[in-house]
C-alpha cells in the first residue's frame, strides 16, 4: 500500500482498485504518514466530499472511505503513531450505532477480517 500512497503523493496517474473489495483502511493510513497532513478527514463514504482545495493553504488529506465502524477511528488514529495533525474531521454516520450493522459488517471487511494485507 505504500507503493501506491506514495505514487499519489507525486501525481502519477494510474488506476487502483483494492482486491475484492471497496476498503482503503491501509491506503489511507500510508497516505497520512507520508504526507504528513495538517488536516485530516476520516469516516466513510460521504466524506469524500471534502477535497484539499476547500481547506488551501492548509495540507488536507482526505483518509473517508476507510473507516467504517465506531472504534475503528481510535484505531486509524493509533496507527498514525507519533503524527498528530492539527485538524482532524470526524465523520460519522448513523449505521454504526445500529447493532445489526457491525456483525454484517465484519462479515464483509477484510480490515474487520484481519486480512488487511489483501486491501
């Protein structure tokens, strides 16, 4: 994954799609480390709405689509180690806080599978 945060990074153009799934967890996590943000967006999908251009001159990067339940946001946070950037927005929706959501879930995710690897 770090092969293709750092090819963002420097603006070549390629195509990525994640094996046999939609889950960017590790992409993102590598991606925050080496650009080392001032802010940070993290949740699901309807936070890729925000692009750095919205948050200029302040380096943004947008890490939604990556994290899906609750706890998995301490987790990400975890995993940037030392880095802590100044902003952080937290995007959360309403289906994590339904029960039956977590179980279908990590039933779908290899990060809830503990096969981030295959991401």
């Amino acid at each position: 994954m770090s092969t293709v945060a750092w090819l963002q990074a420097h603006g070549a153009s390629f195509v990525y799609l994640p094996k046999l799934s939609d889950h960017s967890y590790r992409l993102k996590v590598d991606a925050v480390l080496q650009r080392k943000p001032e802010a940070v967006a993290m949740g699901s999908s309807r936070a890729n709405q925000w692009r750095s251009a919205m948050f200029h001159p302040t380096r943004f990067y947008n890490a939604a689509n990556a994290v899906f339940v609750v706890r998995d946001f301490a987790r990400m946070l975890e995993e940037f180690g030392d880095f802590s950037p100044r902003v952080i927005i937290f995007s959360i929706d309403y289906f994590p806080f339904v029960p039956a959501f977590e179980t279908t879930y990590s039933s779908q995710s290899p990060q809830r599978n503990g096969r981030l690897g295959d991401t």
